[in-house]
C-alpha cells in the first residue's frame, strides 16, 4: 500500500481531507511530512492546511508512534474509579511518565471519554481496550507486551 | 401524569437491531410513510413546533424553530446533520441509541432531512465509536434497499442521500460550526455566529444540526402528533430525557424519564439509590461541563430552562460519594479541558493549561497563595471572553467545586 493508492480512492474534494488522513493514519500509524505534502499536492492545497488539520485530531498523528501505546481514560466517571491509581500504577510499572513523548520503545497517553463509562477504569494497549482494570490488574495486563 | 411513558428507549432490548423487518414489525417506518402520503413539509414542522420538543445536545435550542429558519431558507442546496460525536465525558446515550434502535434514528434524520428540504443528510459520528459506525452503515444499506431512502423514496417526488462521516476524536467537534469546519476539510475550529448555520452552513448552504437524541423524538412526534407530546413531561420543555447515570449508585445505566423529573427520583428509584455504606457527597449534572449539585438541591427539577440555576446539559449525572478524591476529579477535569481546547483563543487555550496545572499541583500538596489567586482570576477570565462555550464550562465544575468545598481542595484543617 502507497499513499498515491490511498489518494486515488478519493475524489479531490475538501470533504475527503479528513477520511484521507485517517487511511493514511491506519495504514502507516502516522502522517509524515512528506505523506502531507503528496495530499497537499493532491487536493491542490498548501501543505499548511493539510498538515493544521493532522496536528488538530486525536487520532491523527503526525510522529511515528512507539512499538507500545498505553492509552488511559481519566474521564470523571473513570476518575472517581480511581483511573488515577492505575496510571501512577502504570508509570512505575514501566518507569515512564504519562504523556512523556520522546521514549522510543512505550508511551503513555491519558485520553479522553470513549463512552465505555459503565464500565471504567478503561485502558487501551495496542488497540485493545480492557475495562474495569484496578491498579492490582494493570500486572496482568502489561505482562503479555513487555 | 404517566411515568412508564416511553418514546426513545420503547424498542430497546424487544427488537433486533440489526434487521429492518424488527424494526417495521413495530410499527416502525409509519411515520414516515404518514409523512410522505398524507403531509406536507409545512404541515410536518407545525407538528414539530406544537410539540415544544427542544435540542438534546446540552443547549435546548427549540427544534421547530431551528428547522423552520431552514425551511425558509430558498437556497436548493441544503443540507442536513446528524451529531453523534459525543464525547462528554459520562455521556453515553447517542450510542446507546444505535445500538439498540438505530433504525428510529435513521427514521427521524430522513424526516427532519426532508421538512427542511435537504438533498443530502450527514452523520457525523465520533471516531471512537467503531462497532456504532459499522452498525449505521448496515442500517443505512437496508433502509436504501426499502427504498426509504435514496431516489424518489416511496415513490414520492422526494429524494435523500446519507453520508456517514466519521471525526477524528475531537470534543469541540460537537459544536456545531465546529462540526461544519470538520466536514468541510478545515481545523475543527468554531466559527463567529452570526451569520448561523441556518443561513450559511456546511459548504455555505443553509444548513440544520440536531443531536441525535432530538431526531429519535421525531418518528413518534409525527404518528401521534404533536399536541400529544406537548402533555409529557414538564410544560417549559415538554417529552422524555434519556439521562444516564453513574458513579455511586446501585444501577448505574442510561434511563428514560420525563423532564421535569426530580433528581432525587433520578437517582433512588431509577438508579437504585447510592450504594451500600456510601455516602452521597454532591452530583454533577451534564457531564464534565456540568455544575454541582448538593444534598439540599437534590429536590431540584431538570429540565430545559434559560433561568435554570443547573443547566441539564447532554443528561448525564455522576453521583459521587465521600470516599472520592476531590483532586481527582478537579485534575480530571482540567486535563480533559485543556487537551480539548481548540487553541482559537488565549483566553481558553491558556487558561484551560494553567488551571491544569494547578490541579496537579493540588494534587501534590504544593498550592502556594499565589494559585489561590490565580485560581480566581482564570475562572474569570475562562468564564467571561472565551470565544465558543467551551471555556465557559471548562470554568462551571472547577468553580463550583471550589466556591463549595474549600476545605477539602486546600486541605485546610477543620
């Protein structure tokens, strides 16, 4: 799969920015400068506005992503599971700080609501989600990607 | 008044989702066959504004009201949206609705696309809800082989077409110029109003967004009329209200009552009441933008009313005992509104960030006399000349909080 393959099943419209990117996203696990400015050129737009709307979503991203994502919802509902208890379990688990960008191996991201509030504390490792996860389950969790 | 009254969650759990035939075996598609054979787009927003039913998103904007100012609009080329990107922390009802009755949905948005005289309806889903999104699809598909929709729906001179597309994971996206920029290829930022979106919306056509909790009332506003639904509920914003509640209660679930309701009721004979040797400490009402409630208002009334001293916002209640950590919830708060500030305007973008930062730091025990002031000066600030409403909610929870339990959030000895 190439970016020109992803480009050629869109039509050129405005509308077609955003389904675009999110292709480029899933297939490459990122949108890199050089991946903006094809679409840019693409669309016949400025690599500019290409790039404000991949550097705006949640889930765009514009740098390579680490082998490992851990990503924690502290919502309120989570929050008062005590989601926070989870993510300090997590980072000495790991030795990492939520939010720390720049390790190259694991990163530990605190997102938002994903509307899985009945059942929360909700982690997400990889792509899978694990709810009601407790700071004694974050072990069991992270046992099998490290 | 009735109290098993049910008009959004009637079908849940008693049909299959996933087939259309469920769906018309209950009378489904009627609505809109009424629509087509027996009224006309005038008549149908008649109904709508006798009804008195009000948006659902949070704002309680008057539906008619939005739908007409489209309608008379002579613009060909209209369009019409669907929200469903919800990301309010707590809120789980839109996809609560396509879960278990997506074809209701898809009934009211063809409705409501043709009251308004659209030629194309946009869904806009939140890009987290994959399972939703594949759901719509389907539905969507059947409802296209019925012939409810697509060219000359019914054999009628009507046509509509659907296009869901899915957001990238942003909470400002729900606003609804916000949602607009998204679709047409810009940063989801919001735009000036006016001119409104009903005047110069998506592409700059005249252009109608309804939650989509508000679209599932329109199937039943339009078989039983909307005089009838006009008698449900309280008499400022009349119908049912799915309100989902969570937190320190027994059953925690999405229920449906009509507004007016108090949240008393809500909480111990919907929810069951507070768990067992819990104590009730206060309540926010609309998700993270929501306001406190404590035990003396619980008599309070929810429903949608300018005057109100609690918004209802998108419905949703957390009930929270005395065991929580109120630094918790004051840094859960701010970390989600500061990373869902837009960045548009300084007064949000910096606020939303150092009020984060004091949350952390009153979570470590490190709150100097300076924060306390600055506390002050921000929720000002966030609260007076933010440019879209999301300052301003960043602002209501983490204001209450400290206006009502000083004590707690200093650690100030009793």
């Amino acid at each position: 799969m190439t970016v020109e393959k992803i480009l050629l099943e869109f039509d050129p419209k405005p509308k077609n920015i955003l389904p675009v990117l999110k292709k480029i996203n899933a297939g490459f696990g990122y949108v890199s400068e050089k991946d903006a400015q094809k679409v840019a050129d693409y669309f016949l737009l400025p690599l500019s506005k290409i790039y404000e709307n991949a550097s705006f979503y949640d889930l765009i991203k514009t740098k390579r992503q680490p082998p490992l994502v851990i990503q924690v919802c502290s919502g309120a509902n989570c929050a008062v599971k005590s989601a926070y208890g989870v993510i300090s379990e997590i980072e000495n688990y790991l030795h990492i700080k939520a939010g720390d960008d720049f390790n190259p191996k694991v990163k530990l991201e605190v997102i938002s609501c994903l509307g899985q509030c009945g059942s929360g504390p909700v982690v997400i490792v990889n792509g899978n989600v694990f709810t009601k996860v407790t700071p004694s389950s974050v072990d069991d969790i992270l046992r099998n990607y490290v | 008044m009735e109290k098993e009254i049910k008009i959004i969650t009637k079908n849940w759990g008693q049909i299959n989702p996933n087939q259309i035939a469920d769906y018309i075996a209950v009378g489904g598609y009627i609505s809109l066959e009424k629509f087509i054979k027996e009224m006309t787009p005038a008549l149908a927003l008649e109904e709508i504004k006798l009804s008195g039913l009000c948006g659902r998103g949070g704002a309680g904007f008057p539906t008619g009201m939005k739908l007409e100012s489209v309608q008379k609009e002579k613009s060909k080329e209209k369009y019409f949206i669907c929200n469903l990107d919800e990301s309010e922390p707590g809120t789980y009802k839109d996809r609560s609705i396509v879960d278990c009755d997506p074809h209701m949905l898809l009934e009211g948005i063809i409705i409501e696309a043709l009251i308004v005289g659209a030629c194309k309806a946009f869904i806009y889903v939140n890009g987290n809800y994959q399972k939703q999104i594949a759901i719509l699809e389907r539905v969507v598909g059947q409802a296209q082989e019925k012939n409810f929709l697509g060219e000359k729906i019914l054999g009628s001179k009507y046509n509509l077409e659907i296009e869901i597309f899915v957001g990238a994971g942003a909470y400002i996206c729900g606003e609804e110029t916000a949602l607009i920029n998204s679709i047409e290829g810009n940063r989801g930022e919001p735009k000036l109003r006016p001119p409104f979106p009903t005047q110069v919306g998506l592409f700059g056509k005249p252009t109608a967004v309804n939650n989509a909790e508000t679209i599932a009332n329109i199937p039943w506003i339009i078989a039983r009329g909307g005089k009838k639904y006009a008698t449900i509920g309280s008499k400022k914003s009349p119908g049912t209200k799915l309100f989902i509640i969570n937190g320190s209660v027994k059953n925690p679930a999405v229920f449906e009552a009509p507004l007016g309701t108090k949240l008393s009721t809500l909480i111990d004979e919907y929810a069951g009441g507070v768990q067992k040797g819990k104590e009730f400490w206060f309540a926010q009402v609309g998700g993270s933008s929501g306001r406190l409630v404590l035990k003396k208002d619980l008599n309070m009334k929810l429903e949608y009313d300018r005057e109100a001293k609690v918004s209802l916002g998108s419905g949703a209640i957390l009930v929270i005992d005395k065991t929580v950590d109120i630094h918790e919830l004051l840094l859960s708060w701010m970390s989600f509104f500061r990373r869902e500030s837009c960045g548009k305007c300084v007064p949000c973008r910096e606020g939303t960030f150092r009020l984060w930062e004091i949350a952390k730091r009153l979570q470590d025990g490190e709150i100097s006399e300076r924060d306390v002031i600055a506390i002050k000066d921000i929720l000002w600030t966030l609260n007076n000349t933010t440019f879209c409403p999301l300052g301003k909610f960043a602002a209501t929870a983490f204001g209450d909080a400290i206006n009502n339990f000083q004590k707690e959030i200093y650690r100030l000895s009793k």
